[in-house]
C-alpha cells in the first residue's frame, strides 16, 4: 500500500504533530497515536481520545499532479468519512453521514473528522492533515461524558473492536480511491454520498465561525460537495463550509 503508519503511545493531538512535523514527513504518512491528551474536532471541540482501544490518526497528503487550486482537497474528508461508512457496514452497523463529514449511527456521532491544508509563499501546497477520530471501544458509561449524543462501534456490535483491523480496513478503502478522486473530485462519490444523508430535505441550522447562522431546508449536496439550503423566504443559498445541527 502507498501509506506508512507512524505509531505513538500518547500524542497531545496527531494533527497537531502531523501539522508541526509536515514539511519532514512524506506523502501517505499516517500519525497515529493510542491516546491524545488534547484531540480536538471543528470549532475547537473537545474529542475524548484520551483512553486507548479507540482510532486516533492524521492522513498527510502531498498530491503533486496538479495545481492546489484544481484539486478537490476541501472534499477528501468527504471521501475518508465515505470510507469509515463502508468499513462501519461491514461490521453490519448503518452508518450515515451528517454534512460535511461526521459519521453517526442511529443519530449518534461515531467519527469525527478534521483537515488542515498548509501552504507558503504564493500559494504553494506543503501538504494536507487529515484527522479522523473514530469511536471504537468506548464503553456506555464513558460514552455518557461527552456533551453530544456519540456512540461507538464496541456499544453497537456488542464486541470489543481491533483497533488496527478497523484502521486499516478503512486506510485501504481511502487510498484505493484516492488518486482516481483527486483527478475527478466529489462528482466520483456523490451517489454513493448521499445514500448516507438522511438529513436531505430535513430543517437544519449551519453555524459559521465567522458569520450568522444559516436555517432552512437542506435541500441538496451539489456536485462539488457544497451544501444547498433553501431558507424559508425562499433563498437558495450555496454553502461551502460550517457544522450542521438539527433545525
């Protein structure tokens, strides 16, 4: 396989280390750690990875085949949370998507994901972090902690989870389409995407670091990834980045 995992026993945050070590770290680069002391998800959100048995890992990507600008980097965490989906099936657990990229089971997070693109100079891409966290042998009690409904694939199935079974199975569904995706974009995985979005046609509210947030009618993925929302004066409005809650 194209990538290499590097194992730690403890890391603050796998992105954190990925993002610092980017420029001596190679392409297919995969940071793994059994604990993080300081994961953290969009907006800063804490994510429990502080006791072992669950996936913490960052995906360094340096594609060099085309121009940043025309690679559809913003959609890989679309792609790799495409992936958790299908390895969760095989376990014979539903799993569905919540835009952009958090994957639940029943209404309940199971994987988190976070990218981080770097650049210097006029525009030039040093490499791509991709976080993923994914919730495999929390037990109900710990599950119960954590301030948003979340379950893991341990309290699903029953069955304690091999953590390194599990990664791999979804490093090889992500890198077997990786270089095909980066060529076609988001346009390669959209069917099978919105498959998994029971939220389409549903009320929801965007929040934006930056901005009011956004409430109305999920209407539709478009062909690049982009959420379309129809607010209720009609408005059709396109948007590109933001974390969905139930409106």
């Amino acid at each position: 396989m194209r990538y290499r995992i590097i194992e730690f026993a403890e890391l603050a945050s796998t992105n954190r280390h990925a993002c610092a070590q980017l420029r001596e770290l190679a392409d297919g680069d995969v940071i793994q750690a059994a604990i993080q002391t300081a994961g953290h998800g969009r907006l800063q959100r804490r994510w429990l990875s502080h006791v072992p048995g669950n996936l913490c890992l960052s995906l360094v990507l340096k594609p060099r085949h085309a121009a940043p600008a025309a690679l559809p980097l913003v959609n890989l965490s679309q792609l790799l949370a495409l992936g958790v989906c299908r390895v969760l099936e095989a376990q014979g657990v539903c799993a569905t998507i919540k835009w952009p990229n958090d994957v639940l089971v029943g209404g309940r997070k199971i994987a988190g994901l976070l990218a981080e693109t770097v650049f210097q100079g006029a525009g030039e891409l040093v490499g791509m972090v991709l976080g993923l966290g994914v919730n495999l042998n929390l037990t109900a009690k710990m599950l119960d902690t954590i301030a948003q409904p979340a379950t893991s694939l341990a309290v699903e199935t029953g069955n304690p989870v091999e953590v390194a079974a599990f990664r791999d199975a979804v490093l090889r569904d992500f890198f077997t389409a990786c270089d095909e995706f980066l060529g076609s974009g988001f346009s390669m995985i959209r069917q099978a995407y919105l498959a998994r979005c029971p939220f389409l046609g549903s009320q929801v509210e965007i929040r934006r670091a930056m901005a009011e947030p956004l409430r109305g009618v999920a209407q539709d993925i478009l062909p690049d990834g982009a959420l379309e929302l129809v607010t209720a004066d009609g408005t059709v409005h396109r948007v590109d980045l933001g974390e969905m809650f139930a409106g």
